[in-house]
C-alpha cells in the first residue's frame, strides 16, 4: 500500500512557487518556461492579474511590455480553458 506524501505544498504554497519561477523565467528573459510555469500556475488556481495587481506579493515581474503582455494573455487563456471545462 502506498504511502501519501506528507509534504505536500498547500493550493497557495504551489501557486506561490509557480509565480515566482514564473518571474524568475521572465526576469532572465526565458518567456517560454515563464509561459510554462505561468500556466501551471492558473491551474493550480492562480488570478495573475490580481497577484500581480497585489502590493504584498512577494514576486515583482520584470520583462519587457511585450513579454507582460504575451503573460497576461497565457494567463488569461489558461483561466478561460479552465472555465469551459
């Protein structure tokens, strides 16, 4: 019989982590893995426009407006996807 994983990261713990690989990826200017962790992230329940709208957000994205912009529209397409399933 196998055993649970006792360390499991709680809803917010993992959308956390997700964000700031999320910043991390852009930060270094990796869009594709930060659209890869992104979307994970929306999946794990994450509302990026309010995260990144919240002044006690541990994460601050730094990219180029196009890069925000190409996030901003994984994040929202990722959140629709969601919503039709």
């Amino acid at each position: 019989q196998a055993s649970e994983p006792r360390n499991r990261p709680s809803p917010k713990q993992l959308q956390t982590a997700l964000l700031g690989a999320t910043c991390s990826h852009a930060y270094f200017g990796d869009i594709e893995l930060a659209k890869v962790t992104l979307r994970a992230a929306v999946e794990a329940g994450l509302d990026y426009e309010s995260a990144m709208a919240d002044p006690a957000c541990p994460f601050k994205l730094e990219a180029s407006s196009q890069a925000r912009v190409q996030l901003r529209d994984i994040a929202r397409k990722a959140a629709a996807a969601l919503d039709t399933t």
